[in-house]
C-alpha cells in the first residue's frame, strides 16, 4: 500500500503496476541479465503470461479477488530480482 496525500492509504493494482515505467524498466533490465546467462523469454510478454496464469489459478480455487491480484502483481514482478543477482 502507498500513502495518498490525505494520509490515507492506497492499494496498487496489476493494472497499475503493469503500467509503471520505473517497474517496466527493471523487468527489462531483469531480461537483459537473464539473457546474458543463457536464457530466453524473460520479457514483458513473460512477466504478462506469469501474472495472468497466477491469478487465473488462484481465481479457479475460489480464492479473494484481492488475492488474485497480489498473485499477479507477484507474477508480473518475480523476475525483477534477477537485476541484482
């Protein structure tokens, strides 16, 4: 969550999430690095199809719909780590 300027707080959602450059950026780099090491289809389209897939599954086992879209927020960003490694 993020405060708003009320003080409040806000929820993040996949859609936002998706369109943030700053995450855009390091998934980007993420695939560059993966690249490096051998491996492919570590993309936008990748990180798509993970955070759709997740939460589809989650969705099917009945599960809240804010719990699907923390599994596809996880899911669009799981490869990030890999700028660092």
């Amino acid at each position: 969550m993020i405060k708003t300027h009320m003080g409040r707080r806000a929820t993040m959602t996949y859609e936002q999430i998706r369109r943030d450059a700053e995450i855009r950026t390091y998934i980007e780099r993420a695939d560059a690095s993966l690249c490096a090491l051998g491996y492919t289809e570590h993309n936008q389209a990748h990180v798509c199809r993970v955070a759709e897939e997740a939460g589809r599954i989650l969705s099917c086992l009945g599960y809240p719909e804010r719990d699907v879209e923390l599994a596809k927020i996880a899911g669009y960003i799981h490869d990030i780590g890999n700028v660092i490694n």
